[in-house]
C-alpha cells in the first residue's frame, strides 16, 4: 500500500465546477478535508453535486469530464489537475452505480488483473493481488464466473475487489447499493466496512437510505444544490434541521426519535439521552417511553376494497426453461380500487409475475384474467388498452425528441384522439410542464422517471402496474410519486408496484404480498403482511416488537403510527 | 444457444490454437476447390469434433441455419447463371435484363454445391464458437503481435452482448405495452415498427459507452507504461505439433491446387469425377480428423487422470 499519504488524504480547497454546456454550478465552494482511515458518508437530494464531487477525487472530473473548474483538489499528495486519472487510480478506488456498466471482463478472475496489467505489474504480482482481493471481498467462489452469471450484488463485490487489488488509500463508492435488493445491499456494506476497519482504506460512500449506514460512519457530509450544507458526526448532524430541508430520508428510529423530543418534554426519555442509529439502539432509548405506553387501543387505519375483482391469477406456473420455473403455483385477486406493494428478494419471480398481467409473459400452467380478458387469448395490444405499464428503468421508455411527443406517442400509437390535451393534463400532475419541449434523455434521473409515467398515465389505464418506480430516487421524489400514485388509485383505479424499499411499501398503499422463490408467501393487508416479517419489516415494527410485552400494538409501521400510538397512551397514562 | 458453454470434454479441453488454424485451414480450402467430392468430404471432417465434443445441438442451430440458406444460393444461381448445356427448363422468350432465361442442370449443381461452401464454412465456425473460450481466442490474437486496443475492442463486444440482446427484450416489451405491434402489417410497416426499439436501444448502448469508459480510466486505463497480460495462451509441445500438422494440410491442399489436382468444370457439361479428385479429398479429410480422433482416443484411454488434469 501506498504510504506516503498522511493525514489530511483527501483535501479540497474552494473548489467550483461547472459541465460544460450547463448554466447551472455542479459545485460552488466545496472545502473539505477528509482524514486517512476516516468513513465518510456523503449524503443529499439527487442533483446535489455528490456524484460530482466524488469523481473529482480521481481526476475524472476534470480530466474526463470537462467543465469550468477552480480551486484545489489534492488527493495522497497529488494535485489533480496534474495528474492522470491512471496515476489516481492507484490511490483512489472507485465504485460506480451500475453494477453492469464496469466489468469490463468476460471473467471475474481477468476483471481484477485488468487494473494491475494497465499498470504493467508482474504476472507473479498479479496472481498473488488476485487471490488477495478475492479473499477479501469473500468471492473466492466466484473467481471462474462471466459476469452474466452473477447477481447485482455479486457484480458490485467484483467491482470492489477489482478496485482494491490496485491497494488504493481511498475507495470512493457512487450509490453502489442503489441497484441492489436488501440482502445484496448489506452484503456490499458489510465488505466496505471490513475495508474500513480491518485495513484502515478511507471510505466516502454516497447512499441514500441513510438508515443503512449510519450507524458505520464516523462522519456525515451533507450537500445540497453543490453546497455542503451539514459536516460532522452522524448523531450531530441528524438533529440538524437542514438535512431535513434537502428532502433526504431520515431513518424512520431517528425521525420518531426527533418527533417525540420535539412534541414532549424531554424527560420523557430519561437522561442519558441520545439519537439511536440503529433499531438496536432504538429499542434501548425508547425503551422507557413505550413501557408507559401500555394497553392502547390503537388500530391501524386500513382500506378494505370491496369493488370488483380485476385481475385474478389463477395457480400460475411459468418458466423460460422446462426445467427451471421461476413462478411456481402462484395464484392472486386483486380488486379495483387496491394499491398493492410487491415485495421479494431479486429473482424471486415479482417482474415475471407483473409481465403476466399485460400478456408479456404467457402462463405455462394456469390462468391469468384481466379486466375480464384471458391473456392467453387476447394481445398484448389489446390488453395494453386497459393495463399500463411502467419498466424498471426509464431509459427503456424514451424515444421521441420532445417531452410533449413522448407522451403523446402511445395515444397516437392506440388511436386516441384529443391528445393535446390528454398530455397537457398528465404533464401538469407530474410537474413535467416546464421540460415539455426538452429531450426527454437530456433530464435528471427522477425527470425521467416522471415522463415514463406520465407517458403511461395519459391513456388512464384501468390498472396501473409499475416495476420497481422508487428504484435509485431520493427521499423526496419517492414520496412525490407515491402520492401521485395513490391519487390515481383513488380515481377507482388501480396500482401494483414492486419494489424492495419496505419503507415505502410502509407508509403507501394498503396491500402488501411478497413472493421468495417463486411463490406467494405473504399476502394480506399491509400492517399485518410487513409486521414481524424479518427481513420485510419496516424499522419501527422491528423496534416494537420487543415491546409488544407493553401492550404496544405490534402492527406499528411507520413514525406517524408510533407517534399517534404514543400519542394516545400518554394521554392515558395521565400526563 | 450459440455461445460458448464450458464443458469437460476433449475439444473443449484441446488448446484454442491449433482448432483455430484449422477452422482457418477449412475456410480456405472450401474457397479454392469448388470440386464437389472435396467440398462434402470437408463437411463430413467437421462432423467428428462436433460429435467428440458433445456440441451436436449447438452446431445442428448453425448448420440448419446454412440448410436454409441453400434454396436461396441455388435459386439465385439459376436464375442469374445460364451457363450450361443440359437445359432443365426454358421459357421461351426474352425478358428484358435477364436475357432468355433457361435453368441448366449444371448451374443448378454448381449452386447446390456453393451452398454446401457456405455449410462447410458455417459448421468448422461453428464449432470454434461453441468450444473456445472467447477469452482464448483474445489471448490467441495478443500472441500474433494484435494490437492491444484491436484485441479489447472485441472483447468487449463480447462482453455485453447478453447485455445488449437484454436490452433488446426490455425494450420490445416497453414498446409492445405502448400498442405497438411489431408483426403486423405489410413489410416496410413493420420495419417502420422496429424504430422505436432502435432508438432507446442506440441512445442506451450511447450512454453506457460512456459509463464503461469511466470505469476503464478508473482503473488505470490509458497509463503509458507497458501493459502487461496476466493470462497468455500456453501451448505445449504437442499443441505446437498438432497445429503443425494441422497447417501442413493446408499446405498440402494448396500444393495440390498450383499442380492442377481437384479441379472441377461444372460448364458446359460437368466434369466426371476423376480417382485423383477422390484421393485427394480422402486426404484431406484424414488429415483435418486425425488431430480430433487422436486427442479422443488419449483422452478415454487416459479418462481417470483426465479429470484431475490440468485447469
């Protein structure tokens, strides 16, 4: 490892940057010095210049970004203006976000020798790094694989791995859990925060979900519109009002935390207070509270649809192979008027399953009925009339040149007449009415997202089915979506989206059903589907189940319900 | 389908060198005799590796393909080629740009036998493709002096083709969720169809271009000290015999051409087949089996250490 690096590893100075062709400063006046072996979380809204700032610790901005750039950026002692990105390759480690797009290699072994050859290291050399790096990022397994035989997470490790074989100082990782399921995500965290620890490597992470990580970090920088906003210690900066501000998500222990020092004396919580990070340490701090909150009455407000049923699934078995089925014996009603969340692991059969409803996929065994159409006989054309369909990833979506044309395209291609106005009404719901004649794929990520929506929307489908639509967005424009969602929903409409943010499938809608391995497992209403659900269990109810000896009901989700559920059983115990 | 799948067996073990000089050997055979006992007798050579090697289904996919493609050959061939003296069919009268047409016995072999040229090509490929490793034939251009940034652009053409035909999958059904319909209506209806599959999917492959780059430079890529290559194609002794001897067949075959052997009139009667033409393809053919044969027969004899082996 490199040891001429000292303290003070990452360093920057008054640094400004603008891409070139933007009017807009990435970054205005960022100066931070960030310690050798210190784990920095760097956190903030999407657009917030986080993934800009990381790419100028290795030189790609401004070397293979160009752009207006001032100020200092030093990195082990070298000024990154001066120096290559390949010779700040060796010092600085880089992850990106998509898994995919940087195994370059048709095998996991080869993937890790290509930074090593780039610098002309011995082939003896090479073997030795390649077995290290393998061993510890824990894929010795793996050292034969072609990337398309291995998961996201997989994926993500190998990037890690072929990063560390360099032996950098500093590993910068983009979002690299944003693609990944919970299980993939905590696999990639745990192997950074080994690296942190046991080798003493400077981590900055960019993450979103705050409640994963928080709890590993020495430090949280916060940014906001290219500012940093917040510096400092996790539990110090999550009382800082501006994070708040930015729209970033607060882990939900943390939020119901603040909200109860804020509605009620503090001494509710005793002395020795401080901010939980993990459930853990939430059960112990709220402990005091929730025990005088013995004996509510509380019950959770849940819709019970009663309408039509609309889409009934009937023992579907289905399998690109004959040998292999990837839905086995999966049977569901859904009613109009429901908005469900479809829960599961990567690969446990939810996008195959929401393909069934618009005739993309065709059951092997079984039956599919939608809006009273068999799949099997009708198109996907014909079906397409009545069930929208928004994909995973926006990109897919976009064709057309403008905005406007973009959402008008599946009207023209359906037949529909007044299109003008049909688009300018969805436009307007989804705040798109400013980029009506942009280039849908010059947007931001969560721009994009909104137009493939609206694209869908502008027909108003009976049934709206969404694959994964929170995927990589930041807190508040999920909740922004959500709620456009559940509008729809309440137009006597209906919603299934799939997602692997629990969260989320917490506070909306009204069903929750999760699938493993191909099978239904759980399907109920949503209180009583994610409560003591292990591994899909929102925070809180994981924080409450220990509670439940109290009295405290153990259908709690979500901060709002604790708070109502603390709310009354204060009230009662006579404060 | 028609991609590389790793599998113990003894082509799939034999070094990629020597199959691709022979493969190579085949494809210029095929090209300078046109006579037909040489041209069937090359098909029946690629015929063993694909048996000994357990890679049937796989290569039956390419030779089918090259099965379809025949009638086509054929029917272009007489349609355009009136050479010829035994007329099978005439019609009679002029037609302007073809002339009077007539389909002559001896253009409508010539054109049965290109498309068993086209088989021949197709199976001896086909046969590479399913039993090398893409990663050796790489390694094979590195030790023939390619240069480096030819040899990566191709690896990672490679590389995202899974990624690309997935691609290709998401985005049809996006577009099929929109109401297009891909098969319907006349020819240039659903041509006109396929672009709003082509665009997301360019604008896409654009855009992850860009990110593969970055990925590359971060890791060093670009650094103007020379590169070295972790992994370089072994070949032992007997690799280097086999592909000696495999090359030997071709020059053999091309001796053989320069001295006049194996050469076929098909206008303006067809030739007989002479004994020298049957000899030749005999020899042929022995030639480009024998290396096959032989590492099957070591390789069951030897069948206990085999699995233990090397790799």
């Amino acid at each position: 490892m490199n040891r001429e690096c000292g303290e003070g590893i990452v360093l920057t100075e008054g640094l400004h940057f603008t891409y070139s062709g933007s009017q807009t400063p990435a970054l205005v006046d960022v100066s931070i010095a960030i310690d050798e072996g210190e784990f920095v979380l760097l956190a903030g809204p999407s657009g917030s210049g986080k993934s800009t700032l990381a790419r100028c610790l290795n030189g790609l901005v401004p070397h293979f970004h160009g752009g207006k750039f001032g100020g200092r950026v030093v990195v082990c002692g070298l000024d990154t203006r001066e120096a290559t990105v390949a010779e700040l390759a060796r010092h600085v480690g880089f992850v990106f976000q998509d898994p995919e797009n940087q195994l370059v290699s048709m095998e996991v072994e080869r993937e890790i020798a290509f930074g090593l050859e780039n610098i002309g290291l011995p082939k003896d050399v090479i073997g030795k790094r390649i077995e290290e790096a393998l061993d510890t990022v824990g894929i010795l397994h793996l050292r034969k694989k072609h990337p398309k035989e291995l998961s996201g997470g997989e994926k993500q490790r190998v990037a890690i791995a072929s990063v560390l074989a360099l032996h950098p100082n500093v590993l910068v990782l983009d979002e690299p859990t944003s693609e990944l399921d919970p299980q993939g995500a905590e696999d990639v965290l745990k192997v950074v925060e080994r690296l942190n620890d046991e080798l003493g490597i400077t981590v900055i992470l960019i993450e979103h979900r705050l409640d994963r990580v928080m709890h590993l970090v020495d430090r949280v920088i916060v940014m906001n519109r290219g500012r940093i906003i917040a510096d400092g210690e996790p539990r110090e900066v999550m009382r800082d009002e501006r994070l708040r501000e930015t729209g970033t998500e607060i882990p939900p222990v943390v939020d119901l935390t603040l909200k109860v020092m804020e509605h009620y004396e503090p001494d509710v919580l005793r002395d020795g207070f401080k901010i939980p990070l993990t459930v853990k340490e939430g059960r112990k701090i709220l402990r005091p509270l929730f025990r005088r909150v013995n004996g509510v009455g509380w019950k959770p407000k849940t819709h019970h649809q009663t309408g039509k049923i609309v889409i009934s699934i009937e023992n579907v078995w289905f399998g690109y192979e004959y040998d292999q089925p990837i839905l086995k014996g999966v049977s569901l009603n859904v009613r109009k008027g429901e908005f469900v969340a479809l829960l599961g692991r990567n690969a446990s059969g939810k996008t195959t399953l929401l393909k069934h409803l618009i005739g993309l996929n065709i059951p092997s065994k079984g039956r599919v009925v939608v809006c009273g159409l068999d799949t099997r006989e009708a198109t996907v054309a014909e079906l397409a009339r009545h069930v929208g369909f928004v994909f995973q990833n926006p990109n897919d979506h976009l064709i057309a040149d403008t905005v406007f044309e973009e959402v008008a395209f599946p009207l023209k291609s359906m037949g529909y007449d007044n299109i003008e106005e049909r688009v300018k009404e969805v436009l307007k719901l989804l705040k798109l009415e400013r980029y009506r004649d942009c280039y849908p794929r010059s947007l931001s990520g969560g721009e994009k997202q909104r137009v493939a929506i609206a694209s869908v929307l502008a027909f108003k489908p009976e049934i709206l089915i969404l694959d994964e639509p929170t995927r990589g967005l930041d807190f508040s424009l999920k909740e922004y979506i959500m709620k456009i969602l559940d509008g729809y929903r309440k137009n006597g409409r209906t919603v299934i989206y799939s997602t692997h943010d629990v969260e989320t499938a917490a506070r909306h809608g009204d069903r929750a059903v999760i699938m493993s391995e191909g099978k239904i497992v759980i399907d109920d209403e949503k209180h009583k589907g994610l409560a003591n659900a292990l591994l899909f269990s929102p925070q809180i109810n994981r924080m409450i189940q220990s509670f439940r000896r109290y009295g405290v009901p153990e259908e709690i989700l979500t901060v709002e319900e604790a708070l109502e559920v603390i709310d009354i059983g204060l009230r009662r115990g006579g404060r | 389908m028609m991609v590389y799948k790793e599998a113990n067996t003894p082509i799939h073990r034999m070094n990629a060198m020597p199959k691709i000089i022979w493969a190579i050997t085949i494809l210029i055979l095929s090209l300078i005799f046109d006579n037909p006992v040489v041209l069937i007798l090359l098909f029946v050579a690629t015929i063993p590796p694909a048996v000994f090697g357990k890679i049937i289904k796989e290569w039956s996919f390419f030779v089918k393909f090259g099965l379809f493609f025949i009638p086509v050959i054929v029917l272009l061939n007489i349609a355009f080629n009136h050479n010829g003296e035994h007329i099978l069919y005439s019609l009679g009268y002029d037609l302007p740009f073809f002339g009077s047409p007539v389909i002559t016995l001896e253009a409508l072999f010539y054109g049965i036998m290109m498309g068993v040229r086209l088989l021949v090509i197709l199976s001896a490929f086909a046969i590479i493709t399913v039993s090398v490793h893409p990663d050796d034939i790489l390694m094979l251009m590195l030790k023939m002096k390619v240069p480096y940034k030819s040899v990566l652009i191709v690896s990672l053409s490679s590389r995202f083709i899974p990624t690309l035909l997935s691609d290709v999958e998401t985005i049809t059904d996006v577009q099929r969720t929109r109401g297009l319909e891909l098969d319907r209506g006349s020819i240039i209806k659903r041509i006109k169809n396929r672009f709003p599959v082509l665009v997301p999917l360019l604008a896409n492959s654009l855009e992850r271009s860009v990110e593969i780059a970055e990925a590359m430079e971060a890791r060093a890529f670009g650094e103007n000290k020379k590169r070295t290559f972790y992994k370089e194609l072994k070949l032992s002794n007997a690799d280097k015999l086999v592909s000696v001897f495999i090359f030997s067949t071709l020059l053999v075959g091309i001796i053989a051409r320069f001295l006049g052997y194996g050469i076929y009139e098909y206008y303006p009667v067809l030739s007989p087949i002479e004994l020298e033409s049957i000899i030749l393809g005999v020899l042929l053919f022995s030639m480009l089996v024998i290396p096959y044969v032989s590492v099957w027969i070591t390789y069951n004899s030897s069948e206990p250490l085999a699995h233990g082996g090397h790799q």
